[in-house]
C-alpha cells in the first residue's frame, strides 16, 4: 500500500517494493513521486519525514525513477544521499497491417520443460541494469531478480512468457502483456548467450512484432538503459522512437549495501 506526504514546498508518494525484498532480503522502497513545488529549503526539510518512515521500517535500498527534466527534485535527492544510477529510454513503434515480419523462428509460450533454461538466459543477460551496475550492491541479486521475473511471468495474470527457437535452438524469450490501449507491452528480452552474434536480436525482435500485429496491437513498447546502446541501435534499425528518458537513483542504507 502506497503512502504519502503532502507539505508547503514538497509532495512525496512511496511504496515498498516486495519482489526486490525478495532477492536483496531487506527492505526496500519505491519512491514513486517526488514534486519540489515550493522554496529548496523548506523542501528538504519536510523530506526528513519520509527520513523517518525509512528508518522506523528499516529500509536498505531506496529507488526513484523521475523525469529527465526533473533537476530540482534530483539535486534534492542527492543532497539527502541518493545517487544516480542509470538513464532510461522506452522506445516505441506503431504496427502497420501490411507489413511483412520475415524471421524464421518458431514462437511459442513456454512450458515448464523451458523455465530453466530460460531462468539461466536471464540470470545473467541483464549486467546493464541498476541492481547489477549499482557497485553498493551485491551484484548476484541482480541476477537472481531477472530469474525470478522468468519465472513469475510464467503463471502471472496479465504477463505472458514466450520462448523463440530456430529448430531446436532456443534463441530468445520474451515476457510481454497485451494492453488494454491495443499495445503490447515488452517487459523483459533476452537474447540466449549461445545464440549472441549471429543476428539472432533483429529476427527475435521482428517475431515480436509480428505476434502483436497478429493479436490486434497497433504498437510495441518497451524500455532500455542507455548503457545497453547495441540494444538500442537495434530499436532504432527497427524503426523505433524514443520518448523522453527518465533519471534512476538509488539511496543505500550507511553508503553500502546492508
């Protein structure tokens, strides 16, 4: 459940993040909105009251994703310890009825036989996100948070797990959620390690697409880290717009990981 602090000059929306508390054991809290809408000062006074509430629970880690533009609600949260950890970009691109998706490989849901071997693929695709760049964190985490996730999204509600193949070659995954707005919403993608280098990424992402224009969807989103920048050169070959990137930050219990 979401809690909140409303003063003069600062406005502040948190919540606890359960799924990293599985993998980092201690507590952790998302903090979804900060608005500076008043003097410097008084702001970062009023911000020891969310000081307290991560005290009072012992909380380890602190995240915030904000607006790129953002600037006074970034400086203030360095100035109470955060730091920044990564840009992120969500590229996007509508889906035309008459295109054609030429790629090859087989799309499927994946079983049970798949999770883990796609557990592994994602215990260790993504060392470009936060919890694996962070260098105040154990970095295993990381690893065993993107597992989790694979296996998660496998009975999940509303996310669906894919696996692609090219024969008997498991190629890529992806964990996808068909949108309400007719989007589909790319959540997590791996290329599998034995199968990096070959041209494996242009062909999984264009099965992707191609799947979503057979299910209705007239557009594909996701998100990437700037770091990833040959995943990104994919998305722009691929005929993706980005729109404007977020700014991550992290607060860390005494500087280091608890």
């Amino acid at each position: 459940m979401a809690e909140a602090f409303d003063g003069s000059a600062l406005r502040l929306r948190w919540s606890e993040a359960p799924w990293d508390e599985a993998v980092l054991g201690y507590t952790v809290f998302l903090l979804e909105q900060i608005d500076l809408c008043g003097e410097a000062a008084l702001a970062a006074k009023e911000f020891e009251a969310f000081e307290r509430a991560r005290a009072l629970r012992g909380v380890g880690l602190v995240s915030c994703r904000l607006p790129h533009q953002s600037l006074r609600e970034s400086m203030l949260l360095e100035d109470r310890g955060f730091r920044f950890i990564e840009m992120v970009y969500r590229p996007s691109r509508m889906l035309r009825a008459d295109e054609h998706w030429d790629h090859g490989l087989q799309i499927e849901r994946a079983g049970a036989r798949d999770l883990p071997l796609l557990q592994s693929i994602a215990a260790t695709a993504f060392r470009n996100e936060r919890f694996c760049m962070d260098p105040r964190l154990d970095s295993s985490a990381s690893d065993r948070r993107y597992a989790n996730w694979v296996a998660s999204a496998f009975d999940h509600p509303q996310q669906q797990l894919y696996v692609l193949r090219d024969g008997s070659l498991v190629v890529a995954f992806f964990v996808l959620e068909w949108q309400a707005d007719g989007a589909c919403y790319w959540h997590l993608n791996a290329i599998a390690p034995q199968a990096q280098g070959q041209g494996y990424g242009r062909r999984a992402w264009s099965a992707m697409m191609g799947l979503a224009a057979e299910n209705g969807c007239v557009r594909v989103h996701s998100s990437v880290v700037a770091r990833n920048h040959r995943v990104i050169n994919l998305y722009a070959r691929l005929g993706f717009s980005f729109s404007e990137p977020t700014m991550t930050f992290h607060w860390v219990r005494g500087g280091r990981a608890p």
